[in-house]
C-alpha cells in the first residue's frame, strides 16, 4: 500500500508560533516536526460528529467573520484559485 502525503501549510499568529519554538526548545524538536506530531494527534483524536465540529470552529475567535469576509473576497475575485496553489 503507498502512502500519499499532502502537504499544508499553516500560518499562527505570534503567540502561538512562540508557544511552539519553546515547545520545541524544551523537546529538542525541529518546530515543524513538532507541529506535524502534534496537528497528527489532534486530527486522530478528533471526534467526527458534526455536532462536535460545529462546537470546535465556533470556539475559534473571529472564524465566523473570517469565513465571510473570505467569501467575499472570493466573490470579488480577490482569491486565488486552487489550481494555483
């Protein structure tokens, strides 16, 4: 069986980018390694009821105006396509 990787890219504000550099100081980790490690365990433990997801993404300050403000700039052709990408 092969193994398909995909590749994300994930920007964090500067608190958490410096919470990571720390967490990765403190366990001798490459900080990207660290991050990959720990975004692979959050995504297995998640819990897939939608129910749940929906309490996940309203507990993220500004996502909701965020995701509108990104469908508008998507309507007003200001995104890019993901062809592009």
């Amino acid at each position: 069986m092969t193994r398909r990787a995909e590749r994300l890219n994930v920007v964090l504000d500067e608190e958490h980018a410096l919470k990571l550099r720390r967490l990765a100081e403190r366990t001798h980790m490459n900080p990207g390694t660290l991050a990959r490690s720990m975004l692979t365990t959050a995504i297995e433990e998640a819990d897939p009821d939608p129910r749940n997801i929906t309490a996940l993404l309203d507990g993220i300050d500004g996502a909701y105006e965020r995701a509108w403000r990104g469908q508008a700039e998507a309507r007003a052709g200001l995104g890019v396509p993901l062809d592009e990408l």
